[in-house]
C-alpha cells in the first residue's frame, strides 16, 4: 500500500473538493488528473496495486465496466 505524505492531508477544515493533481494514494503531484495519473500509476507498483484495488471494489458500481 502507498503510503500517503502527511503534508498532502495538512488542508484547510473547509476544503471539501480533493485536488485533481494528487495522487489519492500516495499525495504525489501528477500532471493531469487523466493521463498524468495514469502515467504516475504506472512508474510507481505501490499506487498501482492500490488503484487496482479500488477499481475491483468500485467494478460492481459501474454498469458494463469501465470504458478506459
């Protein structure tokens, strides 16, 4: 599991919307929220087996599966 900075959940009390170019599981920047977070995905096995599990939780969530 990829363990998240703890500057990266050091938000304000107010801040409800999480930031599109950090990486949810570990609070790395990422270029993009799209590609960018694949491409982060993808150079670094803790945040793929962690976004691989998320998406085998979620599966069910999405009817016909994912497009991407």
């Amino acid at each position: 599991m990829a363990t998240k900075d703890a500057s990266a959940d050091a938000r304000e009390s107010g801040e409800s919307e999480p930031d599109p170019h950090e990486c949810p599981f570990c609070g790395a920047y990422v270029a993009s929220p799209g590609k960018g977070f694949m491409l982060h995905v993808e150079q670094n096995p803790e945040c793929d087996a962690d976004f691989e599990t998320w998406r085998d939780r979620v599966a069910d969530d999405v009817p016909r599966g994912w497009s991407g």
